[in-house]
C-alpha cells in the first residue's frame, strides 16, 4: 500500500466533500452567495481565508527553496506577510467592508472614471495570474516527491490543477472559506511535524549545523537575504495586502466592519511563524541533500522521514497550495465577470448565466495559469517582482480613504498606466536597476504620477454616498 498516495487521496476526498456541503451554504445566495459567501463570513473564517491565500506555494516551498541558498532570513518573507495583514485589520478593513463593493475596480470608477476601471482591471488579473501560476509550480514540486513513482514535475502541476478547479468550480467562496479551515490546520500539523522529525533527524540543531556547507548566513537573522531585501518585502507585502483583489475581496465578504478587522488581525498570528519553520525545513535540505534543484528542497528533506510522516507533512504544504489557488481563481472570476463582462458586455445578465459565466472563467484562468506555470523560475523572485505592481492601487486607496482631496478624475488611470510601464522597464532595461528591488522605484514613481495628475488635471473626483 502506498502511505503516501492514500493521504493524499484522502485529503482531495475531504476537500471535495467539502465544497459540496458549502453549495447548501451558497445556494440562496446566487452570485454574491458564489463569489462573496453571500458577504456571511465571521472573523475566524476571514483569518484562515486570508492566512489561507498568505500560506501558499511561496510561503513554504518558495522561503524553502530560498533558504537552501541563504539561510534562516528567507523566513521574513512570510513576517512581512503577517504584517501586511495586520496593518490592513488596523486601520482599512473594516473601512473597505462598509464601501459594499465587489472589486477594486469597480470602486476606482465609482471616484474616478471609467479608464480608471478598465486599467485596474488589467493590471489585477496580471497580478493575480503570476500568484497562481506559482501555485502550480509548487504543486508539482510537492506530488512529484510525494510520489515520484506516479508524478512527474509536469504532472503534479496538471493534477493540483485540476484539484483547485474542482472545489472552486463546485463550492464558490464558502467553499474556500470551509477548506481553508481544514487546510490550515493540516498545513500548521504538517510543517510543526516535519520540523520535529527533520531536526531529530540530523541530530537537532547542533548536528544539523554540523552538517551544513560553510558559511555564515544559515542562521542569520539578515544577512543571507540580505537587510535592503528584507525591507523590500516589508514594503512589498503590506503594499499588496492593500490592493490585490484575492486579499481584498475577502474583507468585502465579511460579516461586517468589525469582523473584518479582528479576522485580518488574527490572520496576523496565524501567518507569522510559517515562514521560519519552512526555513528551518529548507536549511536542513542544504545540510542532507547538497546539489540539488532548489524548488526540491522541502520535499526532498520531507521525504526522507518515514511513510505516515512524509505523507501528513506533504499533504500539509499541499493544503497550502489548494488554499492559496481557490482564492486567487474566485477573485480573478470576480474581476472578469463584474468589471469587464457585466459592466461593458452584458450589463443585464441573468444571475444564473452569471453563476455559470463566473465558473467557465474559473476554467479559463486556470489554463492560462497552468501554461505559465510551466515557463516559471525562482518561486519568490517572481512573486516579488509582479506585486510590485499592486503599489499604485494601494497610493489610490488609501487617498480615497483617507484624503480624497487630492483626487481627480485621471488619478487611477495614469497612476495605474505609469506603475506598468515602470515595472516592464524594471524587467527589459537592467540599466534603471540602481535599487535592490522594484519596490524602491515603484512608490516615489506612484506619488510623482499621481500628484503630478493632480496639479494637471481640472476635473475633480466624483464623490459617492452609500446607497446613491
């Protein structure tokens, strides 16, 4: 019998049954109850939703494989993470909750215009087709040494695949909100264990430095990364965890204001240690299997404890791609179907074609995903690199919140439109590389736009008034 092969199997089943009971939690609600849980999620559900879309591909298998080059430091990623959450429980989801809007294009029209919409459409579903693509990189990495006798690299990013579809498909976002209670228990039950019986292992942490290459930054608190680049994620995560739909859209589905705040703050705690723990997992890799493809290291480090162990702490890093991907694929669904199809093509579509408009857009994406994923390199450069992008959103937001003075009409349009042609210079133009990363340029590029539009143009920000 295969150990490994049944958990994981009896994990999909889990997941599947799932996704079913949630259509009961759904049904009356139509295509707010699909896209949005019928705006019904208690504090405890937005925290593991969240820490769920946080907790993915990147955050374990991506810090591992960092940290099989450089070390401990590769677990700030997931601290900067954790600090995007709590900023945003602080002091914005509650307000975004109160705005009752589905997207954040949709709210860049109601204050700016319609340009506004459709180039923050584009740059979303960029922004949101990168995350997911890493996805399935890590999907792959994780049944490929699961079961190598079964899954190739290509098909283990073709099988998770097909297992993120299915429970998006067939639950919506009650779906996401339920499994991720699951998953976040078998992902925190899976890396805990892995650690425990890595160490143990190597001989603790004093076998396990014993055994390590030389040099000085395996536990480092910043030189292995190095300090610019850790401030760059700080920068980074608390910038996208503003503005990125997948994350935002999740405060728009709460209960109401209060449980929005509490849920993104307890999502905090949750998400902080991750990111470490998957480090430790990524260095003792470094110290028992030299040589081989960083993406492999935490599933090759796991795969050398015994059958039942193995199984539990892979299904566990898994679980934290299944998490991540459902949320990704329902908010890209959300952008398409309110922010381009019902608003340019079908303004009066029947809310069952919707339901059915949204899951064939769930399809769509996840090809168009999948064939990236293939072409992709280097798990957390690449995430860094495209959240880059989520910085002229978060300038507009928080403007809109907190000084909607300084608005004009153009405001989005041109912040949006500069931050992509800053970005794309940042990856064909290695000259305009004066900085440790894009993070550094793209904030003074943001507020130079979007204060240069309003000294330029005349036309103020329409002002809006719930219910109007």
């Amino acid at each position: 019998m295969n150990i490994a092969l049944f958990i994981v199997i009896a994990y999909i089943i889990v997941l599947y049954a799932i996704s079913w009971y949630s259509t009961k939690l759904s049904k009356d609600g139509g295509i707010t109850g699909y896209l949005l849980a019928g705006r019904g999620f208690p504090a405890g559900i937005v925290a593991v939703m969240v820490a769920g879309l946080a907790v993915g591909g990147a955050s374990t298998i991506g810090v591992a494989e960092n940290a099989y080059k450089v070390g401990i430091s590769a677990g700030w990623y997931n601290a900067a993470w954790a600090a995007g959450a709590l900023v945003v429980g602080l002091f914005v989801a509650g307000k975004y909750r109160e705005l009752e809007v589905s997207t954040i294009p949709e709210l860049f029209e109601r204050y700016f215009d319609t340009s506004g919409r459709v180039i923050a459409v584009v740059g979303q579903l960029v922004i949101q087709i990168v995350i997911t693509s890493l996805q399935y990189v890590a999907g792959g990495a994780i049944l490929a040494a699961l079961l190598p006798s079964i899954f190739t690299f290509t098909t283990g990013m073709l099988t998770s695949a097909v297992v993120f579809i299915g429970i998006t498909l067939i639950g919506g976002y009650w779906a996401a909100g339920l499994a991720n209670v699951v998953n976040v228990i078998v992902i925190y039950f899976g890396i805990i264990l892995g650690v425990i019986l890595s160490l143990k292992d190597v001989g603790g942490f004093s076998g396990l430095t014993l055994s390590l290459p030389a040099g000085d930054q395996w536990f480092a608190p910043f030189a292995g990364v190095g300090l610019a680049v850790v401030i760059a994620n700080f920068i980074v995560m608390i910038t996208q965890a503003h503005s990125t739909q997948a994350v935002v859209q999740i405060s728009f589905a709460a209960k109401d204001a209060k449980q929005a705040k509490k849920g993104y703050i307890l999502a905090a705690l949750i998400i902080f240690p991750i990111g470490f723990l998957s480090a430790i997992l990524g260095i003792v890799a470094a110290a028992k299997f030299p040589g081989i493809t960083p993406a492999l290291a935490l599933p090759q480090a796991i795969m050398s404890l015994n059958p039942w162990a193995a199984g539990l702490v892979l299904a566990g890093l898994w679980a934290a791609d299944v998490s991540t991907a459902v949320g990704l694929l329902l908010g890209s669904s959300t952008l398409v179907v309110e922010d381009i199809w019902k608003r340019f093509v079908q303004p009066d579509i029947p809310e069952k074609q919707q339901l059915l408009l949204s899951r064939v857009i769930v399809l769509v994406i996840s090809l168009i995903t999948y064939f990236l994923a293939i072409s992709v390199l280097g798990i957390i450069k690449t995430l860094l690199i495209g959240l880059t992008l989520t910085t002229s959103y978060t300038l507009l937001l928080l403007f809109v919140i907190f000084a909607p003075q300084f608005c004009k009409r153009g405001s989005a349009f041109w912040t949006i439109l500069t931050g992509i042609i800053f970005l794309a210079m940042w990856q064909f133009i290695p000259a305009i590389r004066v900085v440790a990363h894009p993070i550094y340029l793209a904030w003074p590029v943001a507020l130079a736009t979007f204060f240069a539009v309003y000294f330029i143009d005349p036309r103020p920000a329409k002002t809006y008034t719930k219910g109007a």
